[in-house]
C-alpha cells in the first residue's frame, strides 16, 4: 500500500484534499494531506496498522483532519502574533 493516495476528504472549511500514505515499516506510517493548493503538517503513525485499504483510508481522512485543525490553530496564533506586534507600536500620528 506504500504511495496509496486517498481522495476525497474535506478540510473543515469544506476545501477538499488528497492523502499521500506511505508506510515505512510495520509500525511507521507517514500521512501527507494536501489541500486546494496547500499542504498540512505531515502526520505520523507508529502502531501497526489493518493491511486493508478501509483500514488505512479511515486513518488517512483522520489524520487529515487532525492536520486540518493544526494547520488552522497554527494560522490563528500567527495572526494575533501579528495583530499583538502592531498593537504594541501604538499609533504614532497623534
């Protein structure tokens, strides 16, 4: 099942995505998920997975989701980091 790409699932803003699934050993799983023309965080398995393809595909969609919620709190927290940093300069035309 090493570079199985899943289609089909959706990001929660409803962007639908790709899962690129490598399997490394038994036990190390590597779950790339793309979206619209982005790409999420990697995601990392290290049990042993079902040798199936339903199996790995719920995992996949799983991980994409997780990976979706990363990728959105990562953004958030960037944001108030800048919105923080142009607040603290004050406004200087007074």
């Amino acid at each position: 099942m090493t570079g199985t790409l899943f289609k089909g699932y959706s990001t929660p803003g409803g962007i639908r995505g790709t899962c690129h699934y490598t399997e490394q050993g038994l036990k190390w799983h590597i779950f790339r998920c793309d979206y619209g023309s982005g790409q999420l965080p990697y995601s990392y398995q290290m049990d042993e997975l079902g040798r199936d393809a339903a199996s790995i595909e719920a995992i996949a969609q799983e991980k994409a989701l997780v990976a979706s919620h990363y990728a959105i709190f990562e953004e958030q927290f960037l944001a108030k980091r800048v919105q923080s940093r142009q607040g603290s300069k004050g406004d200087r035309s007074r």
